[in-house]
C-alpha cells in the first residue's frame, strides 16, 4: 500500500511515528499532556482518580502502538489463530497488569510519584472489568495473557456488558445485589471500533426452492435486525512486543430498524425498539453453574457468535484461499456449550450463503472446532427450548434437526437397533416441549472435547460423555488441566514474594518457565530465607488485615491462622460444611478451662463470594456466615482465638489481596463436584497450603507437591454414589458433632432458627446430597491436624515453600502450550519491534 504513495509523504509518516522512548520524563510529558488536553482538568486540581486516568491513557497509548504493530503483521504473515469464544472474560483491572507486562511499572512509578502521586493509590482507583462469574471466566483471562506471552497468533471474543457481575452488599447479613456501572467513567482499555458494524438477525421465517440444478436451498427470512458493534481490548503479553485482542460486542439498533417505526409516525415503537436492540449485551447472566434458560440468554449467544463468525470469515477471505483451507488458517475453541451456535452458524454460512454441498461444510466445520466442557452438575448443563429457538432462529433449529439426523444414522449404522442409546445420544431431547441439548451439539460439531483436571476428563467419558467415547473413540476426548497466569497471581499480587524468587533464582526467568521455581527447594534448609519468605506472608496478612477492618469493619490479628474459603457459594463448594465446622470450633472453645485455651491456636476464617440472585439456599450460607460471626466475634469467652469474617463483593482485585495472605485456603467440594478450580492453584502458588477433597485440580496438587504438603480429607469420586444411597435406604445417622452443631442453630444462639429451617433441611437423613454428614468427621479432624501443623512454624514455613517450588506445572502458559500442540495445531509468531507507534 505503501506504494500508493510519494517517497517524501511515506517518509514523513516514518518519521512522525516513531515510538516514544521509555524514560521517566517523557512518560511524566505524556501524563501531563493527557491531564490538560483530554481530561481538560487544571494540574494542581487531580485526585486519585483523575490521576489512574491520566495514567491509564498514557499507558493505553503504548499499548495501542504494540497492538497495531502486532496486528499490522500478523496481517501480513496471515499464519494461522485460534479464536477462543468466551461469554465471560473476567479481566479485574488492567493498568498495573499492562505496565508489568511491558516492563514500564518502574519507569511509570517513578514518574506518578514525582507528580506527587502514589502509585498503589492511583492503581486502586481502577474499577474491575468484571465481566465473569468466577473460575470459568477467569480461566479465560488467564489464557489470553498466556496466548499473548508464548506470541501465539489468538483472538478471543465475548460481549461487551454494559453491567458486568452485580455488587454484593451486605444489608442484615443477607446478601443484597446492586448494579455494576464498571462504564460510568469511559473505560479507557477498549478501543472502540465504530466502524466494525455487523448486522445479526432473528427471527422470520424460512423459505424453501429449488435451484437450477435441483437442489433445495433456503433461505431465511429473518423479521429483525441489530447491529453488533466491535470494542477492542488489548492483551500485551509479559516480556514481548506481541500484544493480542478481544474484541468485544455490543448491541445497537440498525438505523433501518429505527427509521421505520420513527417513518411511520410511531416513536415510542422507535424508541421501545431501540431499547431492546440494546438490552442484548445490558446484563452479565449472574449464574455460575447452572443454567438460566432465558431467551433473551439464548439470544446474546447467536448475536454474539454470529458477529464473531461474521468477523472470522471476513478475515479468512481477505486472504482468497480456499474452503477447504478454513481449518487449516482457524481454529475455534468454545469455551463451554455457551458459543455452541458457532457450529450451527458456521454450517449455515456454508451451505446457505457460500453454497457448499453439505458434507464438504460440515468436514470443514468439524474440522474447526475444539470445546471445552467445564462441569458435570445437570443443573449446569445448557439446554433450549425447541419452540423458542425456532421462534428466534428458525433457520439453525433446521440445521441442527439434519445434524442430529445423519449423525444418528451413523450411530445406528454402528449399533443397529438400539433405540435406548440413540435417544440418549440424540441432540434433540424428547420431552414436553423438546430441548437442545447443546453438550451434545458441542461433542457432535468438534474435532476434540477436553475436560479441564484429569479427575473432570475421566469423568466426562465415563458419566456424560460415555456413549459419545464409545462411538467416536478414545482419542477424541483429552485432558487440559487448568492452569493461571503466574505474571497477575505471583509477580502482580505479591510483589515482595516475586522479589524474594527473582532475588533467590538470580533472575525473573521463572515467570515464563514457572519449573524453574523447583530451584527454590535448595533453600529450604536455610533459616535466614525461611525467615523472609514467612515475614513477607505476615506482611501480606496485615495488608489483608486492614482490608477486613474497612470492609468488615472486624479487628484480626495478623498473627492468628488465616483461613480462607472464597468463591463462588454453592452447595457442591460446600462454605456450608465450613461454617457448620466454624461452629463446632466455637462449641468446642466454648466448652474448655482456660488452661485448655492456651493450646488452642487462634484462627481466622474468612469468606467471600457471591450467589447466585436466585440461589436461595446459597444466599441462606451467607447469611448463616453473617449471624455466625456476628454472635463468635463478640464473644469474650473466645476472644482472639476465632474469629469469622464475610468479606463482600469479592472480585478480581479482592482476590489479589486475599491469595498472598492465606495460610490455608479450602477446596472442599464433594468428590467428583468440581472440575478443576483454580483459585486452589493461585493460593499454592503464593506458599498458601491447602485443605481439600480428591476433586479437580487438588488431586494433581497433591502429585505435584506431596501428600505430606496437603491436607486432604473426605469421600472419593467413586464412592459418592454408595455414600448416596447408603444414606438414602439405609438410613445412615447423622454424624454426631454436626447433630450437636444443628441443636445449636436450632436452638437460637445464632439469631431465629427458622430463618436457617430450609437449609437445616437440606442435611435431612437421606436428602444431604452433598455428603456433609459423611465427610464431617475427617474434615474436623484435618482442620485440627492444620492446627497442630501451624503450630511448628518452623515446619510450617517449609511446607510453604515447597507448596511454591512445586506449582510448575499450573502456569496457563504449560496449559494454553498443550492447546497450542494438541488441538489448535498453531504456532508462535514473535512480533518484531519496528519502532512505529
Ligand atoms: O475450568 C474453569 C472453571 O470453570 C468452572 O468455574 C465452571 O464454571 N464450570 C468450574 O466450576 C471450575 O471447577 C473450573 O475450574
């Protein structure tokens, strides 16, 4: 293009864009500017806030260049990406993370408290982009810095929420949800790309003809449209120029749409019409696990894959290659069953609008596709309605009713006459009315399954899947572990024990080869490093410390045991068999001499998390926790020695605080319950031991870091459903300590029974679906064993450090390398610095 041009224009351009340099001074220049020009605001009348934005444009404009730079080639080359469709990226703040990652946290820290400014303060003025219930779509950030670091060639694409994940607040003790106005201030991370308008349809009708040669086609006539509107957020990768995308959606009326109400005399129509164009990306659907059956749900995920898709091809044909090449220059990965409708849409495109015969798409689509499954609980897994989505897309219910066709026939063809496995197998559920079941869309439309901890990929091929692996074979469905990005939940979170590693290793080479913290085990006979490897823990529990008292407004003692459960609340996480072990605890102190006391070890028990609006007996946990504290905190007869905290609206940014100052962190849920989890891996990864079952991701933290490093408790997976049944027909007895912890509730010495009556119910003989009762007893007795580990802190600081030396195999960059080889088959493509902005 450059061609186009005369010499002289071309080498002004040249000239005029080169990069910034790097010094404190000229940063502090472009600070300065952007508070007098585009904040417009007088330099002596900033406060905190006017200063993160300042600092925040600053930092954006050299992000902007490293993304231009590094689309701008990747154009070029054109190697092939993969898209990771995520309906959730939960990104928590961006500043700190991009100067880090550029290397320029020193440079820009130096400059703002020379203006006069803090930096911590400055960062802490940044709302979290929360647009993301929990593990699922973090994994998804944790990724796109992973895919950025290693230079990998990947775009994600999500929504853009105008309210991410709603605030918590705590009125009564009872959680009470608020909005989320994360855009009140312009959001100066995205970029948005007014120009990228795509317009997604719903709606209408189908008609069907003959075309010259015979064949049906059809055509779908839809009865509304919106527009998709693209915003940019830049992913820069630590120690790289590579800096990748996501592009995010929003919803917006089309202009037609608008004027022909507007023409017709009709306003309110107009203006009631544009209303609904926009509600598509309004609202985050705040349920973690389980599925809200929605059709306004159902429809931001066809306006979001179809935009996406729309945008993947444009970019594939700018390249004139061949169909058959698509999944040679693509891959897609779905995160979860959520984009499902990518495969539908895909196929559509094919064969309505590209006019290929039906195999040669559905070999390409297949081809494409990669998904990844991320629970086995029922009540999470996707379904639609059949006549809603014909209503909203009636053209795809066609498309998946044919692939549900010829992909039993095939199945039949292999195990004739088994009516039994072809409704069990069949994508369309056969009730009242029928469903999509989209995991099975999902498995039928990809080329790989993958579950997320090896305990999860077994599971799925031996319970939800099984019929699927028997049909397909074996080597379709893999294992990724999970894993998190070291550079936000080490190097970022707790920058003194980043030091300390760098300082110790010699250099800061682990943050992109996390194995090379093994080296860390050679210290551990060293007192002096012990000494400031547990003085850098104490100093991380007082800054977590003064959190709780501003938000709990509770004194702890840094000195104490801090434990700590925070997640999503649900039943199979179980924060109800803590807290009920939380009152057990106090009885006990309750009832001892005081020379009994003195041997107790003080804890803290902290939790966070949010439920789910509609999660009734979740919301009930909070506020069993709430009235717990509230009667244990002030207790003088217990004092120091326990004390309970729910600390709320726990999101990204509370995470960064809360993981480098856990001693122990729980990741109890019942056996076979959670796929992976990962806030496990951040607290291990910080020198956080951990108590747990045999589920997700614990069982291969116990490999990595040895069973003497964990305390582990309760049923295994493969004993749940024994457990379950002895309890239900043979009438197993309630665990004596609980029955004592539930005559207390009962009683009324934590606020009016009936208030906790329906979720006393949920332990009934026969109905405790989560195995409390069953695993109670060893669960006490490893909280003790924890008690009696911390004491010996000379021990304990060992177990620490090699929890942290041990974690190399959780880095998301070993996890997204594994995609990168195994699934998506691309490669790294390093962005070279050519000096342009
Ligand atoms: O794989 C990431 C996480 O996803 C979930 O949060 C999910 O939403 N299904 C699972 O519950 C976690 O176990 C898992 O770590």
């Amino acid at each position: 293009e450059k061609a186009k041009w005369p010499k002289e224009t071309v080498e002004l351009w040249e000239r005029l864009s080169k990069k910034e340099a790097n010094d404190v001074e000229t940063v502090q220049k472009s600070i300065v500017h952007h508070v007098t020009t585009t904040l417009a605001r007088a330099a002596y009348n900033m406060d905190n806030f006017s200063a993160y934005q300042a600092v925040a444009l600053s930092t954006r404009d050299r992000l902007i260049s490293r993304w231009n730079e590094t689309q701008g080639q990747l154009s070029k080359a054109d190697p092939k990406r993969v898209y990771y469709l995520s309906l959730e990226f939960l990104l928590g703040r961006s500043m700190d993370n991009a100067l880090l990652n550029m290397g320029l946290k020193g440079t820009y820290g130096k400059g703002v408290e020379q203006l006069g400014f803090n930096m911590e303060d400055v960062i802490e003025s940044e709302v979290d982009a929360a647009l993301g219930n929990g593990g699922l779509g973090r994994l998804a950030a944790c990724y796109m810095d992973s895919l950025a670091t290693l230079d990998y060639p990947a775009w994600g694409y999500g929504l853009r929420y105008n309210y991410g994940i709603f605030q918590q607040r705590i009125v009564d003790g009872y959680q009470t949800e608020y909005p989320d106005y994360w855009l009140n201030f312009d959001n100066p991370w995205e970029l948005p790309r007014l120009d990228i308008s795509i317009q997604i349809s719903f709606g209408g009708h189908v008609q069907s003809i003959q075309d010259e040669y015979g064949v049906t086609r059809h055509n779908w006539i839809p009865a509304q449209s919106v527009q998709a509107i693209a915003y940019d957020v830049p992913i820069p990768g630590y120690d790289t120029e590579n800096c990748n995308n996501i592009r995010l959606w929003r919803s917006k009326p089309t202009k037609t749409f608008d004027l022909t109400s507007f023409n017709e005399g009709n306003y309110e129509k107009s203006v009631e019409d544009a209303t609904n164009a926009e509600k598509i990306t309004s609202v985050l659907y705040p349920n973690d696990n389980t599925m809200a059956g929605k059709e306004l749900r159902l429809k931001q995920q066809y306006f979001w894959t179809a935009a996406s898709l729309h945008d993947i091809v444009r970019r594939f044909k700018k390249s004139r290659r061949e169909w058959s090449d698509f999944p040679d220059q693509v891959a897609i990965q779905l995160n979860d069953t959520h984009p499902t409708l990518a495969i539908v849409e895909l196929q559509r495109l094919l064969v309505d609008e590209e006019m290929l015969s039906w195999d040669d798409a559905w070999e390409i689509v297949t081809k494409t596709f990669a998904f990844t499954n991320h629970t086995v609980l029922p009540e999470a897994m996707e379904k639609w309605s059949v006549p809603m989505f014909e209503y909203l897309l009636p053209r795809h219910l066609q498309i998946i009713f044919d692939i549900n066709l010829f992909f039993l026939q095939k199945v039949e063809k292999k195990f004739p006459n088994d009516r039994g496995l072809l409704n069990r197998m069949s994508i369309i559920e056969e009730a009242q009315p029928q469903q999509i079941r989209m995991a099975h869309l999902a498995v039928v439309g990809s080329h790989k399954v993958n579950g997320v901890a090896a305990l999860h990929s077994n599971l799925i091929k031996t319970t939800i899947f099984k019929d699927f692996v028997d049909y397909y074979g074996e080597d379709k469905f893999v294992n990724k572990t999970n894993g998190i990005t070291p550079r936000r939940w080490l190097h970022q979170a707790n920058p003194k024990l980043s030091k300390l590693i760098s300082d110790t290793l010699g250099s800061d080479k682990w943050l992109k080869d996390l194995s090379l913290l093994k080296k860390l085990t050679t210290k551990i006979d060293n007192a002096e490093f012990r000494k400031s490897w547990m003085a850098i823990k104490r100093h991380n529990k007082v800054r977590l410390a003064e959190l709780i008292k501003i938000r709990c407004n509770v004194e702890v003692s840094p000195d104490a045991l801090f434990d700590v459960q925070v997640k999503r609340i649900h039943e199979y996480k179980r924060q109800f068999m803590n807290i009920l072990a939380v009152i057990h605890r106090y009885r006990t102190i309750k009832s001892m001499t005081a020379s009994q006391k003195a041997s107790v070890q003080p804890r803290v028990v902290i939790f966070g998390g949010k439920a789910a609006p509609g999660y009734y007996i979740a919301k009930l946990v909070i506020k069993l926790i709430n009235s717990v504290a509230a009667v244990v905190n002030q207790d003088p007869a217990v004092g120091d020695l326990l004390k309970v905290v729910f600390i709320p609206d726990y999101n990204v940014s509370v995470a960064e605080v809360i993981v480098p100052a856990s001693d122990i962190s729980q990741h109890i849920s019942t056996a076979g319950t959670e796929a992976s989890g990962t806030s496990n891996m951040k607290f291990v990864l910080n020198g956080g031991l951990i108590i747990g079952t045999m589920d997700g991701a614990n069982i291969e933290i116990l490999e990595e870091i040895g069973e003497e490093n964990i305390f582990i408790f309760g049923c295994l997976a493969h004993e749940v459903e024994d457990l379950r049944h002895a309890q239900r027909y043979r009438g197993v007895p309630m665990d004596p300590a609980l029955q004592g912890v539930i005559s207390a509730i009962e009683k009324g010495v934590f606020e009016d029974p009936k208030i906790f009556q329906p979720l006393i119910s949920t332990l009934t003989v026969g109905k405790d679906f989560y195995l409390i009762s069953a695993d109670f007893a060893s669960y006490i007795a490893a909280n003790q064993a924890v008690d009696t580990a911390y004491k010996n802190q000379e021990e304990w600081s060992k177990k620490s450090i090699r929890c942290t030396a041990n974690m190399g195999k959780f880095s998301s960059d070993r996890s997204v390398k594994e995609y990168a080889d195994d699934i998506w088959g691309i490669k790294s493509y390093p962005i070279v610095d050519e000096g342009h902005m």
